[in-house]
C-alpha cells in the first residue's frame, strides 16, 4: 500500500500532456511580449541611431509652419553620424534648426546639419537642442494626428518615421498655472 502512494505522488520520467489550446495561448502570450517593446518604445531604428519618440506640437491657429522633435536621437554606434536633411509630405519643406537660449527665450537658427556623436544621445525636444520646423504647412497639426517623415543621415542612410502630434507633457502643466 506504502508503495501505490508512492508511486501515484511521484512522476518521475512520466510525460506532461497539454492540451492544444494551452500550446496556442502560450504561443500567442509570447508573440504579444515579442512585440510589446517596439508597441511601447515608440521608437525606430536605424543602423547604429534609435530615433525615440518622435511627435509634433499642434499648430498655432493662422501660422504656417508647424515643429516636429524626437525626445533624442541615440548613436549607440563608434563613429560619428549627421542628419543632413528631412522630408513630410504635410509641408513644403523641413528646416534642421538649432535652438540657442536668448534673454527668457529660445532662438531658432536654421542649420545644415545636425551632429549626432558616437555614444550620445542628442536631443529635438521642444525645450532644448534642436528642432525641425516644417515649412508652409498644407494644413494645420491638430492634437491626435499622425504623419510621415523621412530623414535622411550620412551614415545610417533614409528612415522615415511616424510623428504624433500632441501637446507635450510640461506644456500642460505651464497652461494650468496661467
């Protein structure tokens, strides 16, 4: 008797059946975390950069140019690399610009490229480095919409990717308090 219980609570060597729907959710749970990264990162890579996060601000009501930024631009490579130029179909032309800080403001100068360092990370924000302003706009960038653009680097070659337009994190927190 001793030896039926102990038979009956080992499984030693004994294989475990599953059934065809355990498989299939496991397999599909796998393939969502597979693809959950690039979901949430909302970024793009491409050769040694990873573009993270890029998005535009909505357009001022009657002006024709709209910005769009990236929350940076990361060279995880050794040699150095440059955006030379950018692209969008919802403008006539994209400006690279440099933002310098003057008096309480930013000041936009139009550059003809932007440097992208070895192991750097370089940042479009709308508070800092740079900015890319798009140029007589076709129509105007409202909150929730979503266009193409198309960067063109020296080394890492053409990308183009998809930009949000909202209204950044701080900028609202700058609204409540006027």
């Amino acid at each position: 008797m001793q030896t039926h219980a102990l038979r009956s609570s080992v499984s030693y060597g004994r294989p475990r059946h599953f059934s065809r729907r355990r498989v299939l959710v496991s397999l599909i749970g796998c393939a969502v975390l597979a693809t959950a990264p690039q979901a949430q990162a909302h970024g793009t890579q491409a050769g040694d950069l990873l573009l993270d996060h890029a998005y535009a601000v909505p357009s001022v009501p009657g002006e024709p140019h709209g910005k769009a930024f990236f929350r940076g631009i990361k060279n995880a490579g050794g040699q150095a690399d440059r955006l030379l130029s950018a692209s969008t179909p919802i403008a006539a032309a994209v400006d690279l610009q440099s933002l310098k800080k003057h008096s309480n403001s930013l000041h936009a100068e139009t550059v003809n490229a932007i440097e992208l360092p070895p192991k750097a990370t370089t940042l479009l924000r709308h508070t800092g480095d740079y900015q890319l302003l798009l140029r007589d706009l076709k129509q105007p960038l409202k909150d929730g919409d979503r266009f193409d653009l198309t960067l063109n680097f020296a080394r890492a070659g053409t990308q183009t990717v998809k930009v949000w337009v909202q209204i950044p994190r701080d900028t609202h927190a700058d609204h409540k308090e006027h």
